[in-house]
C-alpha cells in the first residue's frame, strides 16, 4: 500500500513556506525560503513570480 501525503504551499510577501503532512495531519517536514521585495519608488512595492518558483 502507497502513504499518502498532503503538500501545502503559502506563497506570500515575505518568502515562501511548504509544509508536508500526512493523512493525520501530523508535520512530515516543512521549509522556508525568504525573498526581497523591490521599492522602486516610495509606496511601490514589486515581486517576481520566477523569485517565487525558485524559493
């Protein structure tokens, strides 16, 4: 018989965390990875998305 497992991903401002959880919910693993945001300018902010898929 496979295991099963559920793989969450939060792609937000400040990095990107994935976090591998079997069926019961019990943490299998997990990972972060932090990235810049760009201001430009005063009141801008920007992000890559290829920044996001490479954390």
């Amino acid at each position: 018989m496979r295991n099963k497992y559920l793989l969450g991903t939060d792609i937000g401002t400040q990095g990107t965390k994935t976090v591998l959880v079997n069926p019961d919910g019990k943490i299998i693993s997990s990972a972060f990875s932090e990235y810049d945001v760009i201001k430009p300018k005063p009141s801008w902010a920007e992000q890559w998305p290829d920044v996001w898929v490479k954390a």
